[in-house]
C-alpha cells in the first residue's frame, strides 16, 4: 500500500495541513521566509502530522487542537532536518539544496531554532498542560540528543545503549509526541493514552532503524548523499552493530580509523548484518501494531496499523 | 546604590534562584553539565530573575510559579550569551572561557539551544497559558533577532530603524517577558500588566543601548574582548547613528570598509555620539520610571526605580 493509500481517512485534514504548515513558517524576514518555503513546499510525507490526527481519532476533538499538535510536530521536524543537514554535511534534501549548503554553519542552526520557537510558538495556544509538558520535553529530549551526537562521533568501542538512547531522543520522542499529544487532546481513558504512547515509540524506533538500515542500502540518487554517510561521519547504527557482532575479523578490524571505508561500507551493505537489523525493526514495528491491540477496528487503527507495515518497507 | 542595595528586598527569593539554577542545569551528559555550571556558576547579576519576582510582588503569588519564571528567564538570557558569544567570537565571559573557544560553533549553538529548549520546559509547569504563550513568543522572537543579526551585519547604509528592533528582540523582548510575566502570575489588574510590560520594554531597552555604549568606553579588561567589538563585526549600534548624524566629515567617509577601524573607534569614543546616546538611554530608563507611577509607593516600587538608574549609571 502507497503512504497516500493509508492515509486516505485523514486525507482531507492533511490538505488542510499542509496550507496550515506554509502559513506557519510565513516570516517578515525574507531570506528566512524563502529558506522555509523551500523546506516546507518541497514535501515529505507528513507521518509526524498524520500520527497526531490519527490519534485523536478514537474519541471527538476539538480540531483546531489536533491541527496545531501536528503542525508543531511537522515544524520540530523541519527543525531538526536542518540541523541534521548541517551535522551531516549533506548537500541535497527533497531534490532542493540544503539551508547549510548555502548559508554559514551559525545561521543554519539559527534558522533551525527559530522553527523550534515557532513551533513552541504555535504549540502554545494548545490549552492542555500536559499535552504542552510532552511538547517543551520533546524539544529538551531532541536537543540533548542532537549533542550527544555532536560529540559522541567516532567513539571506539561503540556503544550499543547509546544508539539506541539515540534514536529515541531523536525520533521515537517526537512520534510519541504526535501519539501521546493526539490522545490526550481528544480526551482519551489513560489505557488507551498508553497504548498510543506505546505505538508511537515503537514506530519512531522502527522508523529509525529503517532510515539507519536505507543509509546503507538506498540509492544514493534518492539519498541525496553518500551510502554509508552515517558510518562516513563517524556515527554508528544497528547495521553496524549486527555486522561487527557477527563478523570477528570486522571485530579484529579494531577501530575503523584505518580501514577503507568503501569497503567496509560495501562489506556491511553485502552482510547478514541488513537482514538481522531489518529484523528488529520489524519486531519494534509488531511491538507497535501489538498496542492497538485495546482499540476496536475502523479505518483509522488500520491506518496506524498499516502505517507499521510502511515504514518497514518503504525504500526511503 | 550597589546591585545589592537596590535588591535587597528580594534577596532571600534571589538566594533561592541560584540554587534552582543550578539544579535546572544538572544534565546526566558531562560535558554538557560542565559548560553549564561554568557559566551558571561564574554568576551574573540575576537582573531577570530579579524583575520576574519584583513584578509579583504587588499581589500575592504562589511562590514556586513566581521561581519558575524566574528561573527560566535567565535560563533564556543565559542561552542567548552563549549564542552571542559565538556570533562575536568572544574568548571570555565573567572570567571564564567561553563555549565557542573550545567547542565547535555547531556544538556551542546546540549547548545554548539545549538551555532554551530546558528554559521551556521548566516554564511549562506553570499553569498559565498566557504567560506560557508570553515565553513561546519570546523564544521566536530572540531567535529571530538572532538571524536578523547574523544577517545584517555590514549592510550600508546602516539602518537605524533596525537597529531598535534588534535591541528589542535581543533586550527587551526578555525583559517584557519578565515584567509582564511576574505581572500575570501575580492576578494583578489588566493596567497593572501593562505598566510592568511598558516598564520591562523600555528599561530592556535602556539596558542594551548602554550595553552598547559601554562596548565602546568600558575597559578592554572588563569587557572580555577588544573595545568596539560590535563596529569591528560591522553590526552598528546606537554610538555609531549619532557618531554618523553628527559628523558630516564621518558620513562622507561612505562605507567603513576603508577606513582605520582603530582610529574611528577612538574617534567615536571621544567625540558627542556617546553623551548622545547615553541621553536615549536615559530617556527610555525615565520612560519606564514613568510607567511605575500608578503603583503606590513600597519597597518593591523602589527597587523597579532605583534598577532603572541602575541600569543607566552601571560601568558593566
């Protein structure tokens, strides 16, 4: 099934969406303006809005809420694309140049902080205090992880908790805000807050994974940069993980400083270690499809439901 | 009057705010912590915190709400120092190393994006939402004022009208949120917060044109950097418009590319710009001292009015 396919039920609200989503970042200040526009015009599948609508779903809400919930998770997302364009050295993002290929290193992260603050911005006129504790701690998580990125680069031996703290403070955090938040604005019986809690974590970590897992199996004309960027960079994911578990002559290998790292890339895309890291994702995905188990059926828990099977096979 | 004098009504709240931020700033991640105690611990002179809890003190207030804002006010400023000395290449602040000197400017943006983004969340416990969507829309608008800078430094011919919006979105913004804030936490009456807030802008104002002064005529060894280190990164500031207004010789000089930048600093320094800017100064310092007027005199009052010749006569 194609993304448009499973969203066919909130279809209609995601076009309102994306109208919404142009108007928030419409900024007086014109080379901003410009740089947002092209972020935010250029697309992406909106699975951070789309989660907080489907949320919501299960019980009548208030739409201007469920509305500015996904916009403000849409637009911390942008934010950390930006920031991570810039972590990652990448050149090309949704077919346009990226914001760091074009301006300096400072102005790059500014940009992506304004959108934050927009976002806390927007999130604000949600009149639910706890919905607004998940959103302020969800840019704290998303920022933490960010520098732990930042400096966690390159350390021998790697770490697998930490990889895994990594994905959660950088995805999974943000989809359980978009779940969690959807619940709570539509007034949901704390079981069923829960369980959406529980969907959106397991699908941001299975969501990350996959992209971790595409880093080295994509085409690097979809990826808009380099296979094994990650590895490139320093940064080590589950393949690597899988591959340096199931190989001792990698494990031999002591650090990678002194390696080729074509080979090495091209060795870990050729290993067992994809499919064992496929694997978990897929466990992580069923773990999510498991916590919908409380709801009763209708078109919008198969959404979410199918939305599990996309982002195990979806090709980026 | 010291700092001291002029605080001393609030001395027991202001002992309080240095213990809560330094537990705000306890991060799990070390060298995160590490910055952050620096450069919490290396003091300051609490002037936010300290207007947040003045501007309650006219009504009763829950105490924990009024540390809250407290706190995450200088939270901001503290973020936006690390921001500034980034974008200023400063090597010291309050005696110490900056971030930016041993940290990678991408790093040093993200440890003060890591202090907004706990700056909000702390402020989310309180259970206002107007003083909520007050902080959110500070946050947007100092992040703005940061791009604006970063962008428009250099630009002939100067432009005095941006230069007020600067030091509004950098200073003053802040200073309202402060004011303003403590005024609606404390449920004092709609012309009561608007007397806080035109005190809060006006005395940010204040605040940052003698800031801008003292970058010119306050001691290299104060100042951490070199004498007009705002001319030398070619952002003008309020010294500068009247230095350019009064000196036709200055004018026809054109851009500043070709000049001695040693001797025009010098030239500025001595010349009627300074006095000048420093009547602005204290015409917006009386402007907020005017605004104070329909609250009954006590100790509270005093010190919002002695701060604002504070602010004028400080020498840092």
């Amino acid at each position: 099934m194609s993304i448009n396919q499973i969203l066919a039920p909130v279809q209609d609200e995601l076009q309102q969406v994306e109208a919404r989503l142009r108007q928030a970042v419409q900024v007086e200040y014109v080379p901003l303006a410009n740089v947002f526009e092209l972020l935010i015009g250029s697309g992406g599948k909106r699975i951070r809005p789309a989660l907080s609508i489907l949320a919501t779903k299960f019980h009548p809400t208030k739409s201007e809420e469920m509305f500015t919930l996904a916009i403000s998770t849409e637009l911390v997302h942008a934010a950390t694309l930006i920031h991570d364009d810039l972590i990652d050295k990448s050149s090309v993002r949704r077919g346009s140049p990226t914001i760091n290929s074009r301006w300096s290193g400072t102005a790059t992260v500014l940009a992506g902080d304004f959108l934050l603050a927009r976002a806390a911005d927007i999130a604000a006129s949600i009149e639910n205090f706890r919905v607004m504790r998940i959103f302020a701690r969800t840019l704290m998580t998303i920022c933490e992880g960010e520098i732990r990125q930042d400096f966690a680069r390159a350390q021998w031996p790697p770490d697998r908790a930490e990889y895994y703290r990594h994905i959660e403070s950088k995805t999974a955090s943000l989809f359980v805000a978009a779940t969690e938040g959807g619940a709570i604005l539509s007034g949901a019986p704390e079981n069923e807050i829960a369980a959406l809690r529980a969907y959106g974590r397991n699908l941001g970590m299975a969501f990350q994974m996959v992209d971790d897992i595409l880093d080295f199996t994509a085409d690097e004309s979809k990826l808009g940069k380099p296979v094994g960027s990650d590895l490139r960079q320093g940064t080590f994911t589950l393949p690597v993980f899988y591959y340096l578990e199931q190989d001792a002559h990698a494990r031999a290998l002591g650090d990678f400083a002194s390696v080729d790292i074509e080979r090495l890339i091209d060795a870990i895309r050729n290993s067992p270690a994809i499919a064992a890291a496929k694997a978990e994702a897929q466990r992580a995905a069923q773990t999510a499809r498991d916590a919908l188990a409380i709801f009763a059926d209708n078109i919008y828990r198969r959404a979410l439901f199918d939305l599990a099977n996309y982002v195990i096979e979806r090709t980026l």
